[in-house]
C-alpha cells in the first residue's frame, strides 16, 4: 500500500476549531503550542469516527492510529464484542445508584485474579480518580501526608503537572525524585523522615527501569514506613495481562489501572493489600456514576479477550516490527532521534535542538496518514496489521525524505 502523498486538509476541523473557540473552554485556551497533550500545525483537531487501528477525521482524512486515545483501545477502536457487551448493558439501565450491580462483582473478582498485587479491588472512573484513592488509601494507612512521585500522575492539586490553582499548602506535601536514581529518592527521605505516606511512580515512561530499580523503590519505601504505589494506567493490561507488575516481577502495595482495560470506556480501578484498601471504610470516595455497570461489562469483555487470546503477543510483536524498521530507518538517514520504550508503546526521541525538524517530520507522516504523537508514547492495537507497520514504514521512509532532503 503506498503512502498517501496528496496532502491533508482540515478545512472541517477548523471551522470546528473556530466555533468552538466561542464556547468551549478547551478548545479556547488550548491553541496551536505544542506541548505534552496539545497538537500543532498539520494535525486535525476534530475526529468523526474510529473503528479497529484506524481514525477518520470531520475532513474524511484516514489515518493509522497510533496514539489511540492515550493508550486505553489496546484491542482497537469499536471492537464489536465490546461494544455489543455495553449496548446490552445500556439496555438494561445505565445510572442505577445507590444500588450495586452484579457487574461490580464479577469485576472485582477478575482484577484480583489476574493482578499480582491486587488482594482487594475498589472500581472508580478515571486514572485521576485512582491515583488521587490510592494516594489517600496511603495517608489513612500510614497516618502520614507527604506524597513521593515520579512521572504523570493525573491531573488533582497533589500531582497537577501545571501549579496554578493549587494551593502552596497542597504542593508542600509533594515531593519528587529522579527516575532510575535511588541516591535521589535516599536523599528525599533523609530530608523528610518519618511524614512521607507512600512513594508513587509509573513503572517507565520511556526509558526502561534498570535492573532491580522497581524493587530497590519499594522497598526503601518499605524501609522508611511508606507503601509503594505503582501507577499502571499505561503499563496495565499492555506491557503483560497483570501489567508492569506482572513483566517485571515487583509487588506494590497498592496499584492503579484505567486505560486498556475496558478498551476505551471510562472506568478505572485501585487495587492492592486488603488491610490498606479496607481504609476505604474510613473515609469518603464515592461518585454518582463509579456504579455504571456499562463500562464494567466493557471490562468484563476486554480483560478476557487479553487473557485467553494472543492479542497481547501481537501487540508486542507489531510493535517490535515498527521498532525495528524506524531504527533501521533512523541510521539510515541520519535523523537525529532514537527508537525507545517498550514494543507496546514505542517512541522516536529526537536529540535536543531539532525541534523545527521534529515538527516537520510529524507534519509529513501525519499528511500521509500516519497518527503519531510528537510528545507522548506511541500505542500498538490488536487490530493493527502487519500492512498497517509496512505502511507506516513506507510513510516515515518518505517523510524522512522530505524533511532532510536525501530523496
């Protein structure tokens, strides 16, 4: 299949863009900066539809998708069991509250028998919800305040990735340590003996863990009465069906998933050690909507299809076939980038300084109909094909073409 090379035009999206500017908040304060969750130049900003590895934009414009809403369609945009679980669901009823749904049971069953570290399982929304539980599941555990993180948490005052709004007093009891440096996380607790309720941190970003550092993490953690959280919104049911924790064999005391386990649908879990998750009952973290039996049911159907299909073994296997060509591609052409994170949920950094060249090159693929990312992982979908990577190959071997002019 070649690669589009007709050009991309967003006249739709941006008449989309310009009215929404008048009302929606987003869209107004947003704009055209290229940032960690904002797009640039030569990106849509509206979508119409998405169905199995591939999204159509309000143009018509098809694209590969590999950003697949963050992470969460790891079996495909529309995958039909899913979505066919949910629509019964819906049928059903949606919003039933204060009354639990058989669905929660079955749920919770399932998380905790295929998480290695989940004794107890409690069902929320989304990622933020989770993290910001399992941070004060911590603090009533540990009758501690202070938060030790590392990568991106959610967007709640403990961990907001930009500051203003939050009070200094909330910022105060959150402190930070550098990845793959223990000597870094020592020097935290030295400075902050005996406050510090739970170290929180994503398993890997980008850069893989070095040997050891996850368990080196918990258990310092462990050493200085802290609990050892483990943020599996991206890694869960991706990296292995029991997540980070499973692929690199750690045990937190308490872990966090959203994203890939209901293939899209809002739901998100925390999960751990039944003596810290039972301070559920000291407390108060409730919603209207954590009831919602439609996005259970679509959990109950993405997790089986993960545990006893081989979606998981292709995700891994087109993602290393994507990873192994752009290397290849990378050398060849002398871009000055390299291919890094896990197959599941790969990346092209590119060398400081090149930033006009990085934003062209996603320009390029993007108007042949490749949807990547410039600064967050990319994500591979069970319902990628081996003629979706030689396409996006065969794109990226163009782009590269354009941009540094070695045609």
């Amino acid at each position: 299949m070649d690669a589009d090379l007709t050009g991309r035009r967003f006249t739709r999206s941006e008449e989309w863009a310009r009215r929404g500017e008048r009302s929606d908040a987003w869209a107004a304060t947003r704009g055209d900066i290229l940032a960690d969750d904002r797009f640039t130049r030569g990106y849509p900003r509206y979508v119409s539809r998405a169905k199995g590895a591939y999204l159509w934009d309000v143009d018509g414009n098809r694209y590969v998708d590999y950003i697949l809403g963050y992470g969460p369609a790891i079996l495909g945009h529309a995958h039909p069991e899913v979505t066919a679980a949910v629509t019964r669901e819906l049928a059903l009823g949606s919003c039933m509250s204060p009354l639990w749904s058989p669905r929660q049971v079955e749920l919770t069953e399932l998380l905790t028998s295929v998480i290695p570290g989940a004794e107890m399982a409690y069902l929320m929304k989304t990622g933020s919800d989770a993290t910001s539980a399992a941070v004060r599941l911590a603090r009533i555990h540990t009758g501690r305040s202070k938060v030790v993180r590392w990568g991106y948490n959610g967007w709640h005052d403990w961990t907001a990735p930009r500051p203003a709004g939050v009070p200094e007093s909330t910022l105060a009891d959150t402190l930070k340590f550098r990845y793959n440096d223990i000597g870094s996380l020592r020097a935290v607790f030295a400075e902050h003996p005996d406050s510090v309720a739970c170290v929180i941190m994503m398993p890997f970003e980008v850069e893989a863990p070095e040997p050891g550092f996850l368990a080196a993490v918990r258990d310092l953690a462990h050493a200085h009465g802290a609990l050892f959280v483990l943020d599996e919104m991206r890694s869960g049911f991706r990296m292995a069906l029991g997540g980070a924790q499973e692929y690199f064999g750690v045990r937190p005391d308490l872990s966090t998933f959203s994203k890939a386990m209901a293939n899209g649908f809002p739901i998100s879990a925390v999960v751990g050690r039944e003596d810290v998750m039972r301070g559920l009952g000291e407390t108060h973290m409730s919603s209207t909507f954590y009831g919602n039996p439609a996005e259970m049911a679509a959990a109950l159907t993405t997790v089986p299809i993960l545990r006893d299909t081989d979606a998981l073994a292709t995700v891994w296997r087109l993602g290393e076939a994507l990873q192994t060509g752009l290397a290849k591609l990378v050398a060849e052409s002398g871009l000055p980038a390299e291919v890094v994170g896990y197959a599941p949920a790969p990346f092209l950094r590119f060398a400081d300084g090149h930033e006009a060249l990085k934003l062209s090159f996603y320009e390029e693929t993007t108007r042949r109909g490749i949807l990547l990312h410039p600064n967050h992982q990319w994500f591979l979908s069970a319902a990628h094909t081996d003629e979706d990577v030689e396409f996006t190959l065969d794109a990226i071997r163009e782009s590269l073409g354009e941009v540094l002019d070695v045609r």
